[in-house]
C-alpha cells in the first residue's frame, strides 16, 4: 500500500467516525427528538443542567498552599530587604475571609500570620523564641501591608490573599 492510500484510508476512517458521531454536541436537540416520544419525555423531565459549583482554590501541587511566593521580609529590627518563602492558606480560619501566611524564615523556622481579608489581625507566638510578648503592628501603602511583629517585619501583597 502506498503512502497516499494511507493517508486516504485513515482520512476516510476519520470522516466515518466524526460522521457517526452526528448532532451537534447538544444533547437535548435533535438525539431526544430521533428517540421518540420516551426519549423527549426524559428530555423534557432532566431539565437543564445545574450550576456549576463554586472552584475550589486549588492548591499547590505537593504543598497544603493555595499560593506561595516569595515576600519581602527582615529581622532583628532591620527593614525588609532580605527575601523569605511564604505560602497562603486561603478561608482557612473558622470564618469565611480568615487567611493564614505562613513565612519562613532564614534560621529555617516559620512565621504564621493570620488575617481577616486583607487585614492582619495576629501571630503565632511562644514563650520559647520571647515572641509571646510581641505587638503586631502593620501599615498599608498602596496593595500591600508592611507588618512588624515585635523586631520582625513581612510585606504582604494584596494578590496574595485574594488570589488576584
């Protein structure tokens, strides 16, 4: 067999099967008519399709984040030029709207901070570190969100909690 009759022969096989196939993707149009009278019925019965559901934020592949970048941030009092690893949990409060950013830091230790939209509103803290007794403190310029907590400071981006 030659190339060209191959070639027609798979085109020929192709056109069958996309003709087979007929309709136009609507299944409610004219499949329901060609089944007869029990077929309009189930037609006419199953109505239209629901709602699509609400998406899900996905998640990070390999991570429990819905987003991580990477965030301006800076310790022992200095200002944020160094650059840490942050990743959000989005709604993830009891509350609809709580977030949760967790940075690390570059001792390898991580930071939670929480926020309600895109307001920060606590830390974690513990006894261990002496961030039990730190205020959180935060300013906005523009989309994003400086906040200190005790001698540390993060830079929050708006996009980051809304996903925008």
């Amino acid at each position: 067999m030659t190339i060209m009759n191959t070639r027609l022969l798979w085109t020929t096989l192709l056109v069958a099967s996309l003709a087979a196939c007929g309709g136009t993707g609507d299944d409610t149009s004219d499949s329901a008519a060609a089944g007869g009278p029990e077929a309009m019925a189930a037609a006419e019965t199953n109505g239209p399709p629901p709602p699509p559901e609400a998406a899900e934020d996905a998640l990070v592949p390999g991570t429990d984040y819905n987003a991580t970048t990477i965030i301006s941030c800076g310790f022992d009092g200095a200002p944020p030029t160094q650059k840490c690893d942050a990743g959000i949990k989005r709604n993830w409060g009891d509350a609809p709207g709580e977030h949760l950013v967790e940075v690390t830091k570059p001792d390898g230790m991580k930071r939670a901070i929480f926020f309600r939209g895109t307001e920060p509103y606590g830390a974690d803290s513990v006894q261990a570190d002496g961030s039990a007794g730190w205020d959180l403190k935060w300013t906005r310029s523009g989309d994003q969100t400086t906040i200190t907590f005790g001698p540390e400071t993060y830079v929050v981006v708006d996009a980051m909690i809304t996903g925008g």
